[in-house]
C-alpha cells in the first residue's frame, strides 16, 4: 500500500511537470501589450535580436524550473515519511548515543546528507543552464564550495531550530506552537543582525568601495535621505554572476550598503545613484523592519496550522507515514513539508507585500534624485545582464516575483517623466 502511494504521488508530481511546461513554453501570454510598443518598457528597444530570444528562452525554463523545484522538495519529504526512511534514520541516532543532544545532531546529519543528494540534480541543472546562458560565470569548483557551505550552514541552523522545537514539543504537548513562535522573535533579530558579518562574508569577499569619488556621491545621497552612513561595502560577485545587484541589509550598527561589483563595472554612477537611493528608500521607510513584523506574524499563524495539521495527519495516517507521535523526531520531514506548503500557499500575498514595498522604493528614488532617465536605463540594463522578462506570465509574477515586473517599473518612470 505505501509502494503504491508513493507511486501515485510520484506520477502526480510528473503531470504537474508537464502541465507547467506547456503552460510556461505553449500556453502563457508573454508578449508586449500593443499601446507599449516602440516605448523604453519594450525590450525591443533596448535588446538585440540574440538578447530578445536568450531572454525568452532562459526565462522559461528558469520559472520552469522555479515551479518544480518547490514540490520536488515536498516529494522527498513525502517518500522519505512514508518508505520509512526517516524511522530508519531516528533508530541509527537512538543506536549511536541516549544524549538527545547528539540523537539531533546525527538524525539530522543523514537526513540533511539524503535532502542534498535528492535535490542535488535540479541544482546543477540551475547551475548548468545559468552557465549556458552566461549568467553565472562560476566555476564547477566554486559552485561545489557554495553548496557545502550551504549544508553546513543550514545544518548548523537546523541544529538550533530543531532541538528546540522537539524539546518544546515533548514538553507542552498543545501549546508547543505558541512557545516556539515567541522564541522565534529574538532568534529572527539575531540572525538578521548576524547577517551581514557572519554568514554573507562565508560566501563573498566584502571590502570598502574602492572608488572613493563614488563613494562620496553615495554618502552625500544617504546624508540627504538622512541616513547615518559612513562605508558603503563591495562584494566581488563577478567570479560567480553576470547579473547587476545593490542592497542594504542587517539592523542596527551591522546595516550596511552593499554594492557587487559587476554592477560598477557595467552601470554609470547616475545609474548606481539612482539603484542607491531606492536601497535607502528602503532604509528610511524602514522596510526591514516592516518586514520582520510581518514575517513574525506569518510564523505565528504558520506554527498556529501546523501543530493542527500534523496532529491530524498522526492522528488518522500515523501508520502509512510510520508515526505515532508529532513528538518524534523522525516526523521532521512531515513539519517541514507542511512548512513548506504553507509557505508557497502565503506567497502571493507575500510577493505583493514586497512588490508593494519595492514600488514605494522606485518612488521614493525618483524624487530623492529626480534622474528618470538613468532609473530607466539602469532598469533595462538589468534585465539585460539578468536576461530578465519584462511582462512575465501570470502565474511566474504571482508565485514568483517579489519585485514589480521590468515593464511595471520602466513605466512608472515613463510616466513620472512626462507629469
């Protein structure tokens, strides 16, 4: 019988590939709206022929691959529950030692060692095709040395968030969600101030801007936004990425303002002016802040459905899923499909939170510098470098993108201009 689920759930899996291919690569409606041809929001304008069609094509298969990637993850989670798997792996850490504290750390080291290997293929073919189309400039070697930062990051992470919800769990049987929800709140402000001096620098080279002539213009920006800044940060991004990006990010005395490199190698400084002073837009109108609030509130409401959903799920399918308590850390990859699910479930209103966010940046840039016409060059040049799509289907920008479309943007700029 569980064969045979599995089974079901791996065929559903593949007919959902395939209704997302024709929708993505036959179906979705990606064209300009006729009213906009010839203006600076038709890629035609500023894309040549090569670019037009890599765009089109790398596009589709990336939101492709978006859309698959998700429910992959809830496929391992799903098999590894119900062939037993994850029992297995509960039985090896109880073998091993009778301290919990080292029961965590090997349950999750074969579970977290089975997750990397299972969706290692999706992963190089992301890697491969941003290869191919020359948006990632990484070596395999570098490539290799990301994804095994990544484990041991998210292990060691994991480790934390792991023993502590299953000790919470065995200790308040009903209430577990509430506990750990209010211990989420500080750990979310810790990992958010740790951010820019702990886990970025394990990935990137961070240094002070180089062009200090530019560097001036940046902070005379910042003094006018009222922002107390004194560095602004470069990250050597372009031994790994073609594509243009700028961000503040972290809290408190770790805020910093980041700029990659390929981004001032490939923008001119009324271009990067224009990108700065929508970062700080999200400074002044306190974003991150905005943000976290809303973040503990989805968790909130997020733990609240899970603790009910899996005691529904031990409660009649306990058997099939080789659980007999929520409590046992072999029902792990159950929590965390859940999770996810509900993740994806709350990603529309969450991408529109953010692409509202963004429109008040864009804004906020436009009168701070009062320069549209490098905001819209500075817009088409990043979808050039990141081969983007200006109107991208329907369902990529309302599951997918947390920033307004190239086209949305470029036309706010447009119209601003002519008032």
């Amino acid at each position: 019988m569980k064969i045979k689920w599995a089974f079901r759930v791996v065929i559903a899996y593949l007919l959902f590939g395939i209704l997302m291919y024709l929708y993505l690569f036959h179906m979705a409606n990606t064209s300009i709206p006729t009213n906009l041809k010839g203006t600076s929001a038709d890629p035609a304008t500023f894309l040549n022929s090569r670019e037009l069609f890599l765009s089109e094509d790398y596009s589709k298969i990336r939101n492709l691959l978006f859309f698959l990637s998700t429910p992959y993850e809830w496929l391992f989670y799903f098999l590894i529950l119900i062939l037993g798997i994850s029992t297995v792996f509960e039985k090896w850490s109880r073998h091993t030692s009778r301290n919990r504290i080292i029961q965590t750390l090997i349950y999750l080291f074969w579970f977290s060692l089975a997750s990397f290997i299972f969706t290692f293929p999706l992963s190089y073919i992301s890697y491969r095709f941003s290869c191919i189309y020359h948006i990632s400039t990484q070596t395999f070697h570098s490539w290799m040395k990301d994804e095994i930062i990544d484990f041991w990051v998210n292990y060691v992470t994991m480790f934390v968030i792991v023993f502590v919800l299953y000790a919470l769990m065995k200790k308040f049987k009903k209430k577990w969600w509430l506990m750990a929800w209010l211990l989420s709140i500080p750990f979310t402000i810790f990992m958010t101030f740790i951010q820019p001096v702990v886990i970025d620098p394990l990935y990137n080279h961070f240094y002070p801007l180089k062009d200090k002539a530019l560097e001036a213009k940046i902070l005379a920006l910042a003094d006018k936004a009222h922002i107390p800044a004194n560095h602004v940060y470069e990250v050597n991004m372009s031994a790994k990425t073609n594509a243009l990006n700028a961000y503040v990010t972290g809290i408190g005395s770790n805020s910093r303002i980041v700029l990659w490199d390929t981004t001032l190698n490939k923008l001119s400084d009324r271009e990067i002016l224009f990108i700065m002073a929508h970062e700080m837009g999200h400074y002044v109108e306190k974003h991150i802040y905005f943000g976290m609030a809303g973040y503990i509130i989805l968790t909130l409401i997020g733990l609240c459905l899970i603790s009910k959903i899996m005691a529904y799920m031990v409660k009649k399918y306990g058997r099939t899923l080789n659980l007999t308590s929520i409590s046992q850390i072999s029902s792990l990859p159950l929590f965390l499909m859940i999770s996810s699910m509900l993740i994806f479930a709350a990603s529309p209103l969450t991408n529109w939170g953010s692409r509202y966010e963004e429109t008040r940046a864009d804004r906020y840039a436009i009168h701070l510098t009062h320069d549209k016409k490098a905001g819209i060059k500075a817009f088409q040049d990043l979808t050039r470098s990141g081969l983007s799509e200006v109107n991208p289907p329907l369902l990529v920008k309302i599951f997918r993108y947390d920033h307004p479309t190239m086209m949305e943007r470029i036309l706010r700029l447009e119209k601003y201009k002519n008032k």
